[in-house]
C-alpha cells in the first residue's frame, strides 16, 4: 500500500541515495514514480537548496534533499453538463474547441467548470497511470492549453490511445500552429526562428522565462501575416506560431522575448482593452491517429475576439486565415 503523502506544509529534509532523483525520492518518500515526477517538474524539489526540474538526474549519494510536497488534489471530479464544440470524435479519442477561460483539468482550488468536468459529463474517460497528480486530476489529457489559450485541444478516450497519442507528442510525430496578436514591435519580415531554451522564472515561481532555472530547449517558428502601426511608433503583428516544442508557456515566452509580447497579456506584457484575455489560440493540429496511424488534421478556426480585437487596433483579416499552414 502507498504510504500517505507528507502534509504540503511540511518541509522533508531527506539524504539521497545513489541513482535518478525521482527514483530516490520515490523510494524515500513511499510514493509513486509517477508522482514524484510531477512534484520534480513542479519546483517542489530541491538538492542541496536548489530547485531541480530534470526527473532523470543522476545523484551520488549524501545530498540533502528537500521536498515540498504540493495539495494533494481531490479525485472526486463531478461530471457537469457543460456544451462544448467538438471537432471530431471517434471511439478512441475527441478533439475539441476549448473556450478561452475553461481551465483544462482539476487542479487544486479549480474542481468545477474544467474541460474534464465537461468530457465527464459525456463520457467516461480513461484513469491511466498518473491521472491524479500533483497538478489535478487529468484522465485522458494527453496535452493541456492555458486557461485563456482557446482552440484545439484532444483528449483520449481509452488507456491504449491516450499512451499512443502522448508518445506522439513526446516524440515530436504531432505539428502545432497556433494564431497570436503581439503587441510589441514587429521588426522581421519574414518567417523568424526563435531557439531560446525556457526555465522557471528564479523568483516568480508562477512564470517562465529565457534561461531560468533548469532550462530546457525550446524553439519556435514565427510567420508574421499581417503587420499594421499602432499609431505609438510600433508595429503590431497577426502571427502563426509554430512550436517545435512543447515548453509551458513557450510562445507567450518567446514574444515576449522577442519584444512582442502577446495582446492582453497580464503575465509575460499588459491587459488590453482590446481584449479580456491574452490573444493566443490552437488554430491547427496535424497528429498521428492513435489507431490507425493516418493523419487526423485538425482545425479550431480563429476566433471573434481575437479577429474583433485584430480588425478594431485597425488591422485587416488576411485571406487564407482558415488555409493551414504547409
């Protein structure tokens, strides 16, 4: 039997063994790989008082390791009948149209109002290994958008499609295009790669940034397809985003780095009275079928606010929105 996970409040001061990190803290805590694992990515690890990120680091023996264990998420997730826009749907998985403010899963303090919340009120859905972690419970959920990122999002709909199509992402056999309006300065003309690896921000423990702690690669592509002068001496931009990654917050991160940061966006630049939320969205998901193997293409088309907010800071809507991307 597992044991019962330390209280979040309490700190444990542990001695490490010789082996990977998630294994030794596994082992010293009596709880899951699995679980340790999304402590790790969390931040709620360190050794020798630094946060460690990277599951599979090798320790020597003798360290100190301090763990912060994080709430421990309620498994109880009540089915609500919430109308979602689905985009395709078959025996083995759904893909739908997520709304801008739905969070993806449960997470603690979030229970209600979840795309799960609403999957479950449909259909059951798949308890695979790990589905109550410590950032909620996520049965099914093979890839997650942030709370006010809309577009394409699929869940798996059994154990052997949801271990298929998260192999798909791990191993980069997917192709995601997002849509974005960024508000800074849009300086290049044509396509811009962006290869700038992404860590936890050292203080905001909520954010990400450029470099930060543990970073790991990131690169995105960036193709401008319209541009228009603010008015301020800027130049916004109506960009198609393509990660080749899959980092949180990647391309939030990387505009702003590139000194266009996202419209709306609280975190990585400013609100906008253009819009309520930050204007990033799913536009378009190419990936394997997880039975089948063909290409499933998959497309959420750009949303009201997003084209409203667009057209009302006086830019045009481009012909061959809608038309995905070679």
């Amino acid at each position: 039997m597992t044991a019962a996970p330390p209280s979040p409040q309490t700190a444990l001061h542990l001695t490490a063994t010789p082996g990977r990190l998630d294994a030794v803290v596994a082992e010293l805590t009596g709880q899951s790989r699995s679980q340790v694992a999304g402590w790790i990515e969390g931040g709620h690890v360190a050794v020798g008082g630094v946060v460690v990120q990277k599951a599979s680091l090798k320790l020597r023996g003798g360290e100190v390791l301090t763990v912060r264990p994080p709430p421990t998420p309620d498994a109880t997730v009540v089915p609500e009948d919430v109308p979602l826009d689905v985009l395709y749907e078959d025996d083995h998985l759904i893909a739908v149209n997520k709304p801008p403010g739905m969070v993806t899963h449960p997470a603690p303090g979030v229970t209600s109002g979840t795309l799960v919340n609403a999957l479950l009120g449909r259909m059951s859905l798949p308890e695979q290994d790990g589905s109550l972690g410590p950032e909620g419970y996520r049965p099914g959920i093979v890839h997650r958008l942030d709370r006010d990122t809309s577009g394409v999002i699929v869940v798996a709909k059994t154990v052997q499609a949801h271990a298929r199509l998260a192999a798909a992402f791990k191993d980069r056999d997917t192709r995601k295009t997002y849509l974005a309006i960024a508000a800074g300065t849009w300086r290049a003309e044509g396509t811009v790669r962006v290869d700038a690896p992404i860590g936890r921000h050292p203080t905001a423990r909520q954010r990400m940034t450029v470099g930060g702690v543990n970073p790991r690669e990131a690169q995105t592509l960036f193709t401008p397809l319209e541009t228009h002068p603010d008015g301020h001496g800027r130049t916004l931009a109506l960009v198609r985003a393509q990660p080749r990654t899959g980092r949180t917050h990647q391309i939030r991160v990387h505009l702003a780095h590139l000194g266009s940061p996202i419209l709306g966006d609280p975190v990585y630049g400013r609100e906008s009275q253009a819009i309520s939320r930050h204007a990033l969205h799913a536009h378009f998901l190419t990936l394997p079928h997880p039975v089948t193997g063909e290409a499933l293409n998959l497309h959420a088309p750009a949303p009201d606010d997003m084209l409203d907010a667009w057209v009302g800071l006086g830019g045009a809507v481009p012909a061959g929105l809608e038309t995905p991307p070679t």
